[in-house]
C-alpha cells in the first residue's frame, strides 16, 4: 500500500516509529496541503495518517480518492473528517491514542498562559529588553476567581492548578450538575454568572453541533475589564469577531489563544495583530509524551488493518 502521512511541521514522524516493519511505500508530508490540492496530491494514496484535525475531510475529497482505503487519525476523535462519507465509500477512519496523561499537556498550557497574562510577562519581558524597568504592578492570583467553561477531565486539572494558587474555582457547562461540581472540587454557577465573576475564564469544552459558538458575544460582554481569556479547546467554541472586538477596545485586559479558525495560523492573519493576546501555535497536545505514543500507534492500526482485523475504529 501507499501511505501518507500528513502536517508533520515538526518533522519527527518517521523517527518516532518503525515504518519499515509495515513493508509499504511511506510518503510524510511536513507543510499543509492546500484545500485545492488535496485531491490531486493524494489521489494515489491507500492509507491517510491525519494530524488531529489539521487537515479536513469533507465529503467531497473522500469522495474524489480513488484508492483511499484506510484513515488513521492521531487521538481518538476527528471532527474535520466526514465518518458518513466515509462509511458510503467503505474507508475504515481509526484512531490512534497518545500518552494516557495526554490531557495534562493542555491543561498545563492553559495555566501557562494564564499565568503569563495575568503576571505580564511577555510585555516585561519585552520592556526589559528595551532597557526599561517595572512598568506595570501585576495582581496575585491567591484570592481571585477561575472561572472554567467545562470541568471535565482537562477542566478539572486546571481547577487543581487554580486551587493551588488559592484560587476561588467556578464551573458551568451544558451537562454540568451540582453533583458533578462538587466531585470536581468547584462550584457550579450558570454561564452568565461565571463570565461576569471569574478573573480568568479558561475554556476546556470539546467542539460538537452542540457547543460550536457557545461563547457567544454575550458571554464576553459581561466579562470585567480586568479579566483574562484562555482558550486550548477550539476556537469554534467562541465568537471570534466578539472576542476580537472586546481585546481591540481594551474591554478585557486579555486574552491566551492556542487555537484558531485556520491552522496553521496564516503568516498574514489579523489575529497576530490584535492588542493584548499572547499566542501559542496549538501546542496543548503537541508534547513528547503524545508524539512518541501517537506513531507506534498509527503504526500498529495499519498492520491491524493489512491483517483484517482493524482496530480503535472510530467510524
């Protein structure tokens, strides 16, 4: 068979398993290919290895691959590929799992920005570089309010961080109970009132029909003027013109973006030139740990595949 293995940008795919042992012609792609592109690039491939989501499948280019056979995708979910269209031209979509603690990656992150926001860092940083000195006073984090839009696994390691700062932690999502929130350490409240109180409002949601704009213009209305934005889920789940709009008026003191609409990020974007944003090119899930599981993995589900016996089918 012929595979391709696409949006290696890190360049580490082929080192990071054994490929070889699958006796196949391995083609690793290290840039994005254009939407135009994609059918004719990869119209001779049997097997396609997708990078999370960087790379969409709609219906149309599932349709328009003549031998494609085979999706393997890194994690265990892909909203960008069409699991119907698939099923319609029988192609097999399975996934391939990164570390176990893959989720302490992100959350890890998430903290990591909000900490640089709310300490000024990246400004002081630069100030000190100009030759200047103390030009801002920061708060303390001890005392003030995380507010987290989900408390699921991944929001839940970011209310222990929040918890070890001495944080007060607030949480509300669509599925969340009282009994939910209080196994998870913080305290349920509705989504205006967590907008509107938190200091530093970390979103931890997955992307579905459900919750695509959840965070909607309202939401970021009644956030303080002092308050911080972080956002390592998708950037689907948020108005982006609302959000925009807030940091370009000083509505919000800020916001930590590892997401965005298109990604890569274009060179060119607006969003690398909104005031007050520290930005991160998706690094939640890109760590050691899940690069070095999500290879043998995507490797294991193609010889499980050649045998018949497919497996982490996710269609």
């Amino acid at each position: 068979m012929k595979i391709a293995v696409l949006d290696d940008n890190l360049k580490v795919a082929k080192q990071l398993a054994n490929w070889d042992a699958l006796g196949d012609e391995v083609v690793f792609f290290e840039n994005v290919i254009a939407v135009a592109d994609c059918s004719r690039v990869l119209a001779d491939f049997d097997v396609i290895v997708a990078m999370r989501e960087r790379t969409r499948f709609p219906a149309a280019l599932i349709h328009a691959l003549p031998n494609l056979k085979l999706i393997v995708t890194t994690g265990l979910r892909n909203n960008a590929i069409d699991l119907i269209a698939c099923a319609e031209k029988n192609v097999t979509v399975c996934g391939a799992p990164g570390d176990d603690n893959g989720s302490v990656g992100t959350a890890e992150l998430a903290w990591a920005l909000a900490m640089a926001l709310f300490k000024r860092m990246v400004q002081e940083d630069s100030n000190m570089k100009k030759g200047l000195w103390q030009t801002v006073m920061t708060p303390t984090l001890s005392g003030r309010c995380l507010g987290l839009v989900g408390a699921g696994k991944l929001g839940q390691q970011v209310a222990r961080y929040g918890h070890a700062f001495g944080m007060d932690v607030i949480a509300w999502s669509p599925n969340l109970t009282d009994e939910r929130a209080q196994a998870a350490g913080v305290k349920r409240v509705d989504k205006h009132a967590l907008f509107q109180n938190a200091d530093i409002v970390c979103v931890n949601l997955v992307l579905s029909d459900k919750t695509e704009g959840i965070i909607d213009a309202g939401c970021i209305e009644a956030m303080k003027s002092t308050a911080y934005f972080v956002n390592t889920s998708r950037a689907g789940l948020v108005d982006l013109a609302a959000l925009k709009t807030a940091l370009q008026n000083g509505k919000i003191a800020g916001a930590g973006l590892d997401v965005f609409e298109t990604e890569p990020l274009p060179a060119d974007d607006p969003w690398r030139h909104v005031p007050n944003t520290l930005l991160t090119p998706h690094l939640g899930y890109a760590t050691t740990d899940n690069f070095n599981a999500y290879f043998p993995n995507v490797v294991a589900a193609i010889d499980a595949f050649k045998k018949g016996q497919p497996i982490r089918v996710i269609q």
